[in-house]
C-alpha cells in the first residue's frame, strides 16, 4: 500500500466515500419507515384507529344578531292645503324646526272671499224671510181664536215659517263652512319636527288636498325619536319579541351607537321573503339619525334553551340527510342523524337530534362507519 501514488490513494478514498454514501441512502429511508411503522403499530396496538373528537357544549344563553335596517322619522306627512288658492307667502325652509302649531305658509283665496260675501248676503236675506214669517204666524194665531181665521190658514202660516226657518239655518251652515275654509287658508304643522321638503313658491296656484292630482306644499318628518324598520329571518323570528333590547349603528357616524327596543313587528311574514318586518324605536335626541340612512341593527336576547354546537367539519353529509360521528362509551362509532340550526363558518348549530357533552368526531375518515371501534385522541372542548 506504501507503494502507491498519491494519485491512487486519492481514487480509493474517492470511492470509499461513494460507496459510505450509497449505504447511507439505502438505509436511512428504511430506518426512518422502520420508526413509522413502529409508531403506527403502537397507536394501533389495540387494532382501533385514532380519531379526534370534539364535546358537543350548548351555546351562550346570551345570543346576538346583525341585521340592515332603514331609519325613518317616528312621524312623516306631507302637509296639504284644504283650500284653493294662490301661495301668499311660506314662512319656513328645508331643514328648519317646527313646534306644533307653527304657521308653515299661508294662502290667498280671492275665489273664496267673493263665495263668502255672497253666502253672508244670503244669509242676511234668508234671516230677512224668516223674521217676515214669524211677524206673520204671530198675527194669524191671535186671529184664529177671534174666528177672523181658519185653522188652514193658521197652518199654512206655520209652515211657511218652517220653511223660512230651515232656509235660514242652511245659509248659516254654509257660512260656517266657508268660514271654516277660510282658516285653511293658514297652514300650520300637525306636529313639531324639522321640514325635509317644500314643494311651492310664492304666487304658485295651489290646489285643495281633496282634488285629484293635488300635492303636498311641506313635508314635515319628527326626528327626535326614529323607526328603524327591519327584515328579520324566518330562522330568528323566535327570539323577536316587543321589548327586546336593539343597538343602532350607522357606518358615517363612526362609533356611535343607540339603543332601542323593538316596539311592535308585522306579526306575519312576508311570502316572498320569509322575512318578519320588524320596526325598533330609538330615542334621537342629538338628531344625528336622520330619516333614509341605512342602518346596523344588533338584537340582544337570552335564550331559554340554547342549542348545541359542533365543529362544522364534524359533520358527515349524506343522502338521507347531515349526520354526525358520535363515540359511544364503549368505544364504538355511532352515525346519528341531526337537525341543522344557524351557520356560524367554522361552527354549526344542531337543532336537535344530539345530546349535551357527545364525543363527536372531527373530519371523520372512512375507516369511521357504523360500529368500528375506535380510540379517542384527547377532547378538544368548545369554548365556553
């Protein structure tokens, strides 16, 4: 060996190295499977596979849910003449605050004036008649005693009298009214609120309410306390009761939010929808809800009863409906057939069909069937 060139005992070393390498590819692969199947047969001493599984829990008793609304004013109405005539003047503007009362605008009715002066002379006339024909019933019945007149006579006075009397009182209903129309001509807000509309100008010919094709001169909304109406699913309509706790949140008010409560809902769900429109009353003191924002809405309940939770990977869905892979007490595998409540992504509710604290099994193999033994890994328990 002594002999060698240095050359040689580079190639021998060389292919020692090669050949050191080739061994350790060979056999690392199998040790490194040798030690798998040594874990695999210890988990699987026993001839059971190793599931995870989950502790069915009920849910908080506490539940909340997010649902879009529209805010309107607690009263809206548009304000209309009960008269014709023309806009004298308008005393307010979009956006002002009224109080109840308050006089909005007021109306100029040359028409009606006119019609009045003629019903007062009617009435004049007609109170003329009257005290004619009572004069005369008065003569007439002092002279039926004295035999200088009929008893006929004395009627026919008695009703020309009635006549005149009857006249009399509907020309003196006709003023009134008149009257009455005349102090339409001042239009004044129902209730106290802010104006959000004003439809006519000084000098624009404006129509009676009562005419086809009439419009509203204000519109006149009370914001300082809101409706936020509500379309709430049929799957929550349960929890939706007058008196419930609601908190408000417009996105553009930032953080703020208003509390609530629902004040009366439809009672009836709409067809096409399956929704239950649902309206929440909220104190708007600083009249920053104004009426056609879009809303947040967050109902707040307690629940008597409230329903199990469950991992949504747990779940098994088959032909005959969503089942569940349930660890007996003694270790075998139980397919049960469960009824689905709300979708929360990760977690699912069951409605019924589970009992509290089941092992259930998480994202279950096919080796889990009806019966199969197997070993449960430890409970990875649902949040409290």
């Amino acid at each position: 060996m002594t002999g060698r060139s240095p050359g040689a005992r580079r190639a021998l070393a060389a292919g020692l190295l090669l050949f050191i390498a080739l061994l350790a590819l060979g056999i690392v692969p199998r040790v490194l499977r040798r030690r798998e199947l040594l874990a695999d047969v210890g988990t699987r001493a026993d001839g059971a596979p190793v599931v995870s599984v989950f502790e069915a829990r009920r849910a908080a008793n506490a539940s909340q849910i997010e649902l879009p609304g529209s805010v309107v004013g607690l009263h809206e109405t548009q304000v209309y003449a009960r008269t014709n005539g023309y806009m004298k003047r308008g005393l307010v503007e979009i956006g002002q605050r009224v109080r109840k009362g308050q006089l909005l605008g007021e109306l100029e009715t040359p028409e009606q004036d006119q019609e009045m002066s003629q019903s007062r002379a009617a009435l004049a006339q007609a109170e003329a008649q009257l005290a004619l024909t009572r004069t005369t019933l008065d003569r007439w019945e002092k002279l039926v005693p004295q035999g200088a007149a009929t008893r006929q006579e004395l009627d026919d006075k008695r009703g020309a009298f009635n006549v005149a009397k009857a006249n009399a009182d509907a020309v003196q209903a006709n003023v009134h009214r008149l009257e009455e129309l005349k102090r339409f001509a001042r239009v004044t807000a129902p209730f106290a609120g802010v104006i959000t509309a004003r439809t006519v100008d000084v000098g624009a010919l404006v129509s009676s309410g009562t005419t086809a094709g009439s419009r509203g001169l204000f519109s006149l909304a009370q914001i300082d306390s809101v409706r936020v109406f509500v379309n709430v699913p049929q799957t929550n309509v349960a929890s939706i009761a007058p008196g419930l706790p609601a908190d408000v949140a417009v996105q553009e008010l930032g953080g703020v939010v208003f509390h609530g409560r629902v004040a009366r809902s439809a009672n009836a769900l709409d067809p096409s929808t399956r929704t239950l429109l649902t309206q929440v009353e909220v104190a708007n003191p600083s009249l920053k809800l104004l009426p056609g924002m879009y809303a947040q809405v967050r109902f707040r309940s307690t629940r008597a009863s409230p329903p199990l939770l469950i991992p949504a990977n747990a779940l098994l869905i088959r032909a005959d409906g969503p089942q569940v892979a349930v660890v007996r007490p003694d270790g075998r595998v139980h397919l049960q057939r469960v009824e689905l409540g709300r979708d929360f992504g990760n977690e699912v509710e069951i409605a019924s069909g589970l009992d509290d604290h089941a092992m259930v099994i998480v994202n279950p193999s096919d080796e889990v069937m009806e019966g199969a033994m197997v070993k449960a890994s430890p409970i990875v328990r649902a949040k409290e």
